[in-house]
C-alpha cells in the first residue's frame, strides 16, 4: 500500500494526475488529509486491473472533469475495496 496523507497544519493538494501505465497489480492507495483539485478529465488513468483497495479519508475531490477512475478495458480486472470516509466531493463532471 502506499499512502499520501498532508501533514495536519499544511494545505496538501494534488493537481496530477495519477497514470498507471503498463500494469498496476496487488497494491493499493490511501489517501488521508489532503484536497485532490485535478481541473482536467481523470485523477486515476491506466491499466488498473486487481488492485487491493483505493481508500481516502478526510479528503475533498474537486473539479475532475470526465471521471475519477479510469481502467483499461482490455481483461478482466478486479479493486477489492474503494472505500471513502468523511469525503467531500464537488464540481465533478463536466
């Protein structure tokens, strides 16, 4: 798993977009305290394919045009959890 999390008195925000290429298999995301503020069409893009979770806790997504997660649609994959806790998301979609 790997984890990005802002530190409690610093404003964290992600502005990239997170590219998976070739093949992303049995790891995971966590993402706590921090704003995701993408204005451009996808935050998660790739071949996404048995991934264990995408958890985000106590964070504020905003301004993804098109779409959160974008996977490869070329075989069978599998995200064992995506889970959001204590989320705001807003000005999504275009």
């Amino acid at each position: 798993m790997i984890t990005l999390q802002g530190e409690s008195q610093e404003s964290v925000i992600i502005t990239q977009q997170i590219s998976m290429g070739g093949s992303l298999t049995n790891c995971g995301f966590i993402f706590k305290d921090l704003t995701i503020d993408r204005s451009s069409d996808y935050f998660m893009s790739g071949d996404v394919g048995n991934v264990k979770a995408l958890e985000f806790y106590n964070v504020t997504i905003q301004n993804v045009n098109r779409c959160f997660l974008r996977t490869g649609n070329d075989t069978e994959k599998t995200i064992d959890l995506i889970k959001f806790d204590s989320c705001v998301i807003k000005n999504c979609g275009s």
